[in-house]
C-alpha cells in the first residue's frame, strides 16, 4: 500500500485539501493512493471534527461588509474561538466569500432552523396543490421533499451550492475551514440591502 502513495500526490491532496502531512498521508493510506477517495476522507473526517467542536462558544471572528455596484450590499458576521484565528487569511478569505454568496444568491436566512414554520407549512401546501392528486401518497411525499430540498437551497445560506464551485454547499465548505482552522467556525447573521427595496 505505502509503495503506491508518491510525495506528489501527498502535495496534490495538501493543496486541495489544506490538510496537513500527516494527515494527507493517512488519508491516501486509507484509500489505497487515490487522491480523490482521499479527499473524501478528509472530508468526513472533518465533519467528525466540527461536530466534536460544535459545543464550543464562539466569541470573536469577523464582520464583512460588501457592496456591489453601488446597487447590492451585504453585512455578515461570522464567528469563532479565538481572535487569532479570525484574523487568518483563510478565514477572512471565507467571510469574504459569505458576503459574495449573500449578495449573488440572495438567502433569507442562515440555516433550516432559522425559516419560519409558517412559510414553511405554506409552502408545503403549494407544493401539494402542485403535484397531481391521482398520484400514490408516498409519490407524492418524496416530490415534496425534493421541493422542499430545493426550497432550502434557494433560501438557506449553508443549503447553497458555492458560487465558486456549485458542487459544494456552504455547509461543507464551513465544516472544512472549521476542519482545518482546528476551531469552531460559526455563521452567525446576515443583512443584505437591496437599492430600491
């Protein structure tokens, strides 16, 4: 197993990943030299770590404000444990990223808890009256679930697909800094302004 892992694919899974040498290591270790299965398992693994950490509090970090044109602005604050991890470039470089998600896609609020149990219970009505009656009942229960999913997406800040890189969610892309800074990293709140609205 160890003669298949080359130093450059430990440096290719580094750059991607961010993780560190030992870890890039185990994790090519682990899925027999193959740089791809080994970056999913860092980033489980990093899943595992902001889940560990979630119990933390986290009082300093960052507050962004961006402005688009004249047209579009964004204040986001987010948080995490200590003031020396707020003032790294990765995570200035997440908060800053945030404020250009908000101020593109255009979420309502930051996660699925923080949506109204109103709309919600609206939106599954709408989403019902939609779907064809004559259809069977556990049909159309899944057909509401991916509306729902997708109604997520649209309105949750950590449900969205990057606009880096629309195959990661917000989501993932949090629990990978909070993976590699090593603390809890939270996204707090949001404002975005809208000229005209």
């Amino acid at each position: 197993m160890a003669g298949k892992i080359s130093l450059e694919d430990v440096k290719k899974l580094r750059e991607v990943s961010g993780a560190g040498m030992q870890d890039a290591q185990k994790a090519l270790l682990e899925t027999d030299g193959d740089v791809d299965k080994a970056l999913e398992f860092l980033r489980k693994k990093g899943e595992v770590r902001a889940a560990k950490r979630s119990g933390r509090t986290a009082g300093q970090g960052l507050v962004e404000a961006y402005v688009h044109g004249g047209k579009v602005g964004v204040l986001v604050e987010v948080n995490c444990e200590t003031d020396f991890v707020a003032k790294t470039d990765d995570f200035k470089n997440f908060v800053h990223d945030l404020a250009l998600q908000i101020v593109a896609a255009d979420p309502t609020c930051v996660s699925r808890e923080q949506v109204d149990a109103n709309i919600l219970e609206k939106e599954k009505e709408i989403f019902k009256e939609q779907v064809d009656g004559k259809k069977p009942e556990a049909v159309v229960n899944k057909i509401i679930e991916g509306k729902l999913e997708k109604f997520y997406q649209d309105v949750c800040l950590l449900d969205q697909p990057t606009i880096k890189d629309p195959k990661i969610k917000v989501k993932q892309q949090l629990d990978d800094l909070t993976a590699k800074l090593g603390e809890k990293v939270v996204v707090s709140r949001f404002t975005r302004y809208q000229l005209g609205e």
